[in-house]
C-alpha cells in the first residue's frame, strides 16, 4: 500500500512539475525551487522514461523541449565533472608553483 502511495505521489508530482515548466516556460532551476526538490530530482522526474513519459508523453516532450531551449540558452559553459576537477587540480598545481617561488625568495 505505502509503495503504491509513493509510487502515485512521485508520478503526480512529475505532471505537476511538467506543467509549471510548460505554463511559465521555467528552466530546471526555477522548477526546483518552485517544489522544493533537487534540481536533480527536477531531471529525472521529466526525462526518466518510466516517469512522465509514461504517463503523458505529448507533456513530458513539450516539457523537454523547453529544458532543451534553457540549456541552450544559458549564459555560461557547461563543463563535466572531469573539466572542473582538472581545472580545480591545475589552479592548486598554479598555487603551489607561486608558494615555492616566493619561498625561495
């Protein structure tokens, strides 16, 4: 019974986020807060196939097709975990070549 509960609530919850996003044209950002849910969590209750799609998939496409538009449109460059761990790896690598040079003076 709770897993049937559960399994409702999630699903209801995804219509719900779906429209809000189609209806105000919102990004995942705004959708999360809105709920009060991980941007995450925003994700997987549009794109999960087992999700929205199931339940309506002309909702779920119109609610893809607006994310799709927003990350399209964002104003910085997205960058894998590798890129920010890599970049974050060099500026340490940077620091400590900038903390030898000066202890030497």
């Amino acid at each position: 019974m709770q897993e049937y509960f559960l399994k409702s609530y999630i699903e209801t919850r995804a219509v719900e986020i779906a429209n809000y996003i189609v209806e105000n044209n919102a990004t995942v950002r705004q959708a999360a807060k809105q709920f009060g849910i991980s941007k995450s969590t925003v994700h997987k209750d549009i794109t999960d196939a087992d999700r929205l799609l199931r339940i309506d998939p002309e909702l779920a496409a119109k609610a893809r097709h607006i994310l799709d538009i927003n990350k399209s449109e964002a104003p910085y460059p997205r960058r894998t975990c590798h890129q920010r761990e890599v970049s974050a790896s060099a500026s340490c690598a940077c620091r400590l070549s900038a903390l030898r040079l000066l202890s030497r003076h």
